[in-house]
C-alpha cells in the first residue's frame, strides 16, 4: 500500500504560527522532504521533533522525486515542507506533487502560514480577485512582458522580491503602475513586521535602505471605459493589433 504525501505549512517567522496539525504530521511521518535542512532542523528542534531529512530543494528536486517516490509507493509518508510557509508556492513541491497524483499516490495539504496571504489582508487594498506572480523573472523580455501584465490588470497585484533586489524592481515598475496604490509587506510575523503604503515614489523612497522578506502589492487598474477603449484601439499600430490577437 502507498504512502502518503504530505504537504506541510511551516511558519513564515513567528513560531507560534505552526499548527497543532503541522506538528502532529511531522511527528508521524517518516520521513521529511525540505528545502534547506538545516532550517528545518532548527524548527523540529524548538519543538522536540526527531526524523530523517531528504534534501529538498529548488536545485535538486527532479532528481530526488524517483526517490521520494520510490519511498512512498513503499508505504512511507513523507511531509514536504519549505523554509518558511507553504510548500510549492514559489517553494519546492510542484514537481513531486504532480508525479504523485500520476502514480496515484495520495497528497494530503497541511494548511497553514502563507506569506502573500497574510500580506494581501493586511494591505488594505481589494481583496475579491488578485494575480499572484511570484519572484518577477529575470530576462529581460519575459520580464517586460509581466510588467505589461501588471499595467493592464484590473486584479491586485502580487509579487515577492529579494531585499537586494527591491528597488530594481521597484524603478522597473515605475513606468507601468502610474499613480496605483503600493504596499510594501516586510517581515510578516516578525519583530519589525510593518505595511509601508504610498504610490510608487514615495515607496521607492521609503524603501531605499531597508532589508527583510518582501511582499509587493499593486492595486488594480481602474476599468477603462468603452470608449476609452474604442479609442484605444483606433491609436494602435498595425503590429500592435497583430500582437494583441
């Protein structure tokens, strides 16, 4: 008989944050899938938890899921977990979990902490539809054109970005979001956990020396009009026609 595949939300930086779920799971598998084992060995220590760790990783991944899976169909269970939050957004997980659901093998979510959850309700911008895109890709063309889908969307916007990386990305949207509303989110459940609000400029300037995880929300642009958008498309070129078909 299979086991099973567990996915398991670990805090995003208060402790207190783990389920009393997460940790029963933990406790009962046999073996735990993570990101970077020595940060997880740091969370199963604060709470006294003892089992084997499988690397993880975003490097590594395809090559430890025939042997993940080889342990599942041997009737272990397996709880993937990442450094922080849940497992497969942005994180480790995607490629196991969908071998699983191939070989038939169960995958059970553990809910919990999720970092651009937890920013989105803090923000104070809509929260009925919202785009979540992750880390911004770094070639350029594939980056322009996510910048393109930032300025026409009408959904809150989401993406995370690395501290040394911020106010690149930051100036990179400044041309496509005009005067929308901005929240920076940084260091959710931590210490110097803080919502920074203000239109692009100002949160470029507010954010110039500061450090932590980061969470970018963009409010959505407004809807234009049918007229607008009339006009709109008797000002575009030929090739621009061509490209939006």
């Amino acid at each position: 008989m299979n086991g099973k595949l567990y996915l398991v939300a670990t805090p995003i930086g208060n402790l207190e944050d783990i389920t009393l779920r997460a940790l029963r799971i933990l406790k009962e598998v046999d073996y735990i899938a993570a990101e970077d084992t020595r940060n997880t060995l740091k969370l199963l220590n604060h709470f006294e938890i003892k089992k084997p760790l499988i690397s993880n990783h975003r490097h590594n991944e395809e090559e430890r899921e025939d042997g993940l899976i080889e342990k599942l169909k041997e009737g272990k269970n397996i709880a993937v977990v990442s450094d922080a939050g849940t497992p497969g957004i942005c994180d480790p997980g995607e490629i196991v979990i969908k071998k699983c659901i191939q070989e038939n093998i169960k995958v059970i979510p553990i809910p919990g902490a999720c970092a651009f959850v937890n920013a989105l309700i803090g923000s104070g911008i809509n929260t009925d539809t919202f785009l979540f895109l992750g880390f911004l890709p770094l070639n350029k063309k594939n980056r322009k054109q996510k910048l393109e889908q930032i300025k026409d969307s009408i959904q809150t916007v989401i993406i995370y970005e690395a501290p040394h990386k911020l106010q690149t990305t930051l100036k990179d949207l400044k041309e496509f979001v005009e005067s929308r509303e901005i929240v920076l989110a940084r260091e959710l459940t931590k210490i110097h956990e803080e919502f920074i609000r203000g239109n692009i400029e100002e949160i470029i300037e507010k954010s110039e020396f500061l450090k932590g995880e980061m969470i970018i929300l963009i409010e959505g642009r407004q809807e234009i009009k049918i007229e607008e958008k009339q006009q709109e498309f008797k000002d575009m070129s030929l090739e621009e026609h061509y490209e939006l078909y």
